[in-house]
C-alpha cells in the first residue's frame, strides 16, 4: 500500500477492509487471464521487459472476496 493510502486510512479512520472496498492502492493496470493462457502472457511481457505480479485467482465458491 503507497504510503499516501496509509495517510488517508489514518487520519479518516478508515478499517483495512473500507479502504481494500474503496480503493484499488495503486495497483494499476490488472489483467485478467486464463489460466490455461497465463504462461504465455507471462512469456510476452517477459519478452517486453514488463514487470508484473500475479495479484490472485478466480475461483467457484460463494461469490464473496477473500484478501490473503
């Protein structure tokens, strides 16, 4: 989390899980891939000097959101 985020948090008081709902924390850009695709997208922008981190997964379950 930037430290602006942080910032924020504190001086409004805001729980960990107003600010994940509110905000995206600067992650940026997200693509969501297949998986069965992921290891040729992770060739491609590694072939373009992309740097990128896997942030989760989709999965089938009860339809809530689990930060881990």
């Amino acid at each position: 989390m930037l430290p602006i985020f942080e910032h924020l948090q504190e001086l409004g008081n805001v729980p960990q899980d107003e600010m994940l709902r509110t905000f995206n924390l600067g992650i940026g850009l997200i693509a969501v891939v297949p998986a069965d695709k992921f290891k040729r997208v992770k060739s491609m922008l590694d072939r373009a000097n992309e740097k990128f981190y896997v942030i989760g997964r989709t999965v089938k379950g009860d339809r809530k959101v689990i930060y881990q």
